[in-house]
C-alpha cells in the first residue's frame, strides 16, 4: 500500500470470496438499486439491503 502511494486504508478480507463492497442508490421509482465496487465480487447485490447474521458498516451521504 506504500508503494501504491496510500497514506491512510483499510485492507479488506483477505479471503477474496468473501470481500464485498457496494454502493446503493434509489432509483427514479423509488427503490433501491445497489452496484458492485468490482465485478469480481460475488456477494448479492441486495447484501445490505436484508438482515443478515454477519457484521458491517455503512457510510452514507446527504
């Protein structure tokens, strides 16, 4: 990471499969649509739309 230039990061799951990072948004008809940070990932879509038994954060914007 020092190398690449970063001066502040956080280093996701080092087990690939489970690594997931997506961006919600609503949609013009008032749902939510979620996308993937890199097409790799695998999770679903909805991941943090739904209850779920594992930890995590979110960040939003206003």
């Amino acid at each position: 990471m020092q190398q690449a230039g970063i001066q502040q990061g956080m280093e996701l799951d080092i087990h690939a499969a489970m690594v997931s990072f997506t961006t919600e948004q609503p949609s013009a008809d008032g749902t939510v649509a979620g996308r993937r940070l890199l097409p790799s990932m695998q999770s679903p879509i909805d991941r943090y739309l739904i209850d779920d038994q594992r930890d995590f954060f979110y960040v939003v914007t206003r």
